[in-house]
C-alpha cells in the first residue's frame, strides 16, 4: 500500500473525498497512491488535507519508470 492510501484510509476518506478536498482530480490521487511522483503544489494540498508535512510524499526514494503524476 503506498503512503498516500494509507494516509487517506488513515483519514476515512475514498480517493474521490481526498480528491475533491484536496482541489485535484480523483485520477491525480489515483495515479499518486500507484507510485507516480506528485508535484510540490499537489503534495502540499493533499498535506493539508491529510495533517501531514508535505515534504512526507518526497521523503521516500522514487520508483523507476514511474510517471509523474
């Protein structure tokens, strides 16, 4: 499980309340929790949604051949 569902199930949330909460698309959120990289904007609106820091979506190392989300 990626950090960010996780976070969210963590949070009681589906990826469609993460998503509209957060401002960005449920594709985004989807793409995010497969292992695709997000930008700094999306990870500081999913943080704040989630009450984390949103340096944590960067803190583990990239996957190869992943997207960017």
């Amino acid at each position: 499980m990626s950090l960010l569902a996780g976070l969210r199930k963590q949070a009681g949330m589906t990826q469609e309340q993460l998503a509209y909460r957060a401002k960005v698309s449920r594709a985004t959120v989807q793409r995010i929790e497969r292992g695709c990289d997000c930008d700094p904007d999306t990870a500081k609106r999913l943080a704040k949604v989630l009450g984390v820091k949103w340096t944590v979506f960067f803190d583990q190392p990239a996957q190869k051949g992943k997207r960017p989300a």
